[in-house]
C-alpha cells in the first residue's frame, strides 16, 4: 500500500490476526472433534452445532458491519467505507451460506427433515437473498462512486429489514406451528465452552477475512487510480 | 400545503402519461388476467387444496404485475432528459418520490380491483363474509410494496441490468409484506381468528411506516442523472 494512504487499523493487524485465527482454529478443532462429549441424543453429528452457531452470529455481525459501514459512507463520502462494506458483505454472505448449509444437516438428524420452516432458519434464508441482491447491485454498477452509493443504500435498507422479517416469520410460525420440534439440547459445562470458543474462533476468522478483503479492495482501487491517470497522461 | 399539491402535480403527470396511452395500465392488467388463467391450468380450481393457496395465488399474480408497473416507472424519465428537469425543479426532491408512489399505488389498486373479481369468479370463491377486510389490507399492503418498490426501483433504473435487477432487489425486501398479506387474505377466505389477522395488519403497518420512512431519508442518494 502507498505510503499517501495511512494503513487501516485492519490491515496493520492482519499478520496478528493470522496467528490469531490459526491458534484458535487449531484449538476449536481439537476441542470440538476431540475433548467435547458427543450428544446423548444425536451422538456425534451434533458436533455440527458448534460451528453452525458461531457461523450464524458471524453471518449477522457481518451484516451489521455493513449496515453501519454503508451509513458511514453515506455520512462521511469516504471510500474506505465502501471498501469495509464490500468486504463485510462477501464475507458475510460465505458464513450465511454456511449456516444454510449446516442447518439442514442439522434439521436432519435433530428434526428428521431437511427443510423445516422454523424462524431463526427461514430469517438466515431471507438474509441470504438480501445481501446477494447487495452483490448483483455493486455488479451492475459500472461507476466507482455510484456503486457506493447504491450499495450503501441497500445496505441500509437490507439490514432494517431483519427484525421484521424475523417477526413476521416467528408470527407465522406460531400460528402455524410444525409438529417436529426436538431442539432440546443439555449442554453439558465442557459443551458451553467448546461453543463460545468457537464463535470466538470464527470472529477472529471473519476479522482476518475481513483485513484481507479490504487490502484487496484497497488494491484495486490503487490500480484502477494509476490506470486512469494513465489515460489522462494520453 | 404546498409540498402535497406539488406531490400532486407529480401523480398526475404520471397518471396523464399513462392514461394517455394506457400502454403500462393495460400491460398489467392483461399479465394479471394471464396469471390468473396460468395458475388454473397449473392448479386444478375446483380442488380444496387450491382453495388454500388461492390467496397466495392472487397474491403473486398482483405483486408480479406490480413489478411491471414499477419497472418503467423511472425508466420513462431517462428520455428527453426528464429525470433532470424534474431535479431542476425549486423543490424538495421527495415530491418526486412520494409523487410516483402516488402514481405506482393508483396503477396497482386499479388492476387488483379489477383482478380480484374475475379470481374470485374463476376459482368459485363466492364473496366472503369477512370481505370489508380486503378493503383494509389491499391499500395497505399495496402501499408497502409500492413505497420500497420505487424506491428501489429508482436505483434499479440507473444499472445496468435493471428491468432484470429489480426483482431480485425488491422481492427479498418484500418478504414479510407479501406472507403478512397472503395471511390476511387467507383470513378473510378461510375464516380463523379475528385476533390474529389483526396482528398480521399491524405487522403489514409498521412495514408501510418503516419503508415510507427509511426511502424518504435515501431518496437523494439514488437520483442521478
């Protein structure tokens, strides 16, 4: 990065962040796969719960930080902001997706079935939707600065849209209830500190994906500077 | 006073526009008849079971035929350069916003008044007892989808890909409106608890209020010329 710029507390932090996140994934690993007791219920497949939580809280948070990063760009007209938001996002719809993907699995051993339209699950869903729609914006818009504002834009939009979502899905859900509903989980001592250091793990790995993204975007933005003043110099 | 005749003055440009041609009126209307006669060969209309999705039905029929009505409604202004003029004007810009939900909520009420009676009469419905509550949560859930559908339909108009764009962008946001919706119209077909639709109706509400609002505060960030 030029030296015009100042480094972002982000990236300053990414080789700390690397170790960070390596440590603690090694560490989440062994403790999930290895120390944790397997489920009375479920047995084994249950271990799935660790990651799927800690990938939920990361997949919100991230949308979060687009939420605030999209009204600070919006207030301030800084780039990196726009740059926060992007990276944010991507990262985001990842973990989103994640979830989606451990949820079923889930579903499967814990319910029975795959697909069961429960409140928290059909939320992440509609969540997907919205930030992927976040992504088609930024790449059907050509112009740099409009693509921020857009995006911004939809970013706020998107983010107040959660909470009624989910209410609405949780009102429907309580009219019509489904007749599975197993989620009873005794999380034994050991259990609860397997999950909290997972989410921890995670939002180490999302603070590291994060600083790298950015520095990507940062890049770009570098590049398509140089080459525009090459066009100019024509 | 003055803010509403100038909102006014929109509205009826759009709507003169319109009915000049009757070009978008038309268009959504005969999609929402095509709907209609597609799910009757898609559902069987004597059936039960499509008694019950029928409210989703006539749903999905009304916010696809929305869409139509939403896409062009910026897109028109890209011509002459009418986006820019309407900038000029020595007023707040909302008037543009408020003034072509006007116009977009006046086009959608006219075909689902017009749809719903020939759903009705195709699938055998009958009229329902509860039907004064039609009244209430067609406005009502039409202006939510309306007051988020231009807005975003104003973003979608300056991409690249935006007759393509606006779904995508819009239908995820509209969720909790179009299953609010659908569950109310269910209400008032099926019969259930009064206590519940009004919970539904209040949910249908705060989405109106939060999605005039949040556009409003955003709209000059989405006009561009």
């Amino acid at each position: 990065m030029t030296d015009r710029e100042e480094r972002p507390w982000i990236v300053r932090m990414l080789p700390a962040l690397r170790w960070a996140a390596l440590a603690l994934v090694l560490v989440s690993l062994l403790m999930v796969f290895l120390y944790v007791p397997a489920d009375k219920q479920l047995g084994d497949i249950q271990r799935i719960f660790y990651y799927h939580v800690a990938s939920a809280w990361n997949a919100f948070f991230a949308f979060f930080i687009v939420f605030v990063s999209s009204i600070a760009y919006l207030a301030t007209g800084k780039r990196h902001w726009d740059r926060l938001s992007v990276a944010s996002a991507e990262i985001g719809v990842i973990f989103t997706t994640v979830v989606l993907l451990t949820g079923p699995i889930w579903g499967r051993v814990s319910w029975g079935k795959w697909w069961d339209w429960d409140p928290r699950l059909t939320t992440t869903l509609v969540l997907w939707f919205i930030y992927v729609a976040y992504l088609v914006i930024r790449a059907a818009v050509g112009d740099d600065t409009r693509r921020a504002r857009f995006a911004a834009v939809f970013g706020i939009i998107g983010f107040v849209d959660v909470p009624i979502v989910f209410m609405s899905v949780r009102w429907w859900r309580t009219i019509h209830p489904t007749v599975i509903y197993a989620d009873k989980m005794e999380l034994e001592p050991s259990m609860v500190v397997a999950l909290v250091l997972s989410v921890v793990t995670f939002t180490v790995l999302y603070g590291y994906l994060l600083g790298l993204r950015y520095r990507v975007a940062a890049l770009a933005d570098e590049v398509n500077e140089f080459k525009q003043r090459l066009r100019d110099y024509r | 006073m003055r803010f509403l005749s100038r909102v006014w003055a929109i509205t009826w440009k759009d709507l003169q526009s319109d009915f000049r041609t009757k070009e978008m009126l038309s268009t959504m209307l005969i999609f929402a008849l095509l709907v209609v006669v597609i799910f009757s060969f898609a559902f069987d209309p004597g059936s039960r079971e499509t008694a019950a999705v029928f409210p989703g039905l006539l749903w999905v029929a009304f916010f696809f035929a929305g869409l139509l009505g939403l896409n062009r409604s910026f897109v028109n202004e890209h011509s002459n350069d009418a986006l820019q003029g309407l900038m000029l004007l020595p007023a707040d810009r909302s008037i543009i916003y408020f003034g072509k939900v006007g116009a977009n909520l006046v086009l959608m009420l006219i075909v689902e008044a017009v749809t719903l009676p020939v759903f009705a009469v195709f699938y055998n419905t009958g009229l329902p007892e509860r039907w004064p509550l039609l009244l209430l949560v067609l406005p009502m859930a039409t202006f939510g989808f309306i007051a988020v559908g231009t807005f975003l339909a104003a973003l979608s108009a300056n991409t690249r890909a935006s007759e393509m764009l606006l779904p995508i962008i819009l239908f995820p946001i509209a969720i909790p409106l179009i299953l609010s919706a659908v569950e109310v119209t269910a209400g008032v077909f099926a019969g259930g608890d009064i206590a519940v639709l009004i919970t539904w109706l209040k949910i249908i509400a705060v989405y109106d209020l939060v999605f005039l609002v949040v556009p409003f505060l955003l709209f000059e960030y989405v006009l561009d010329v």
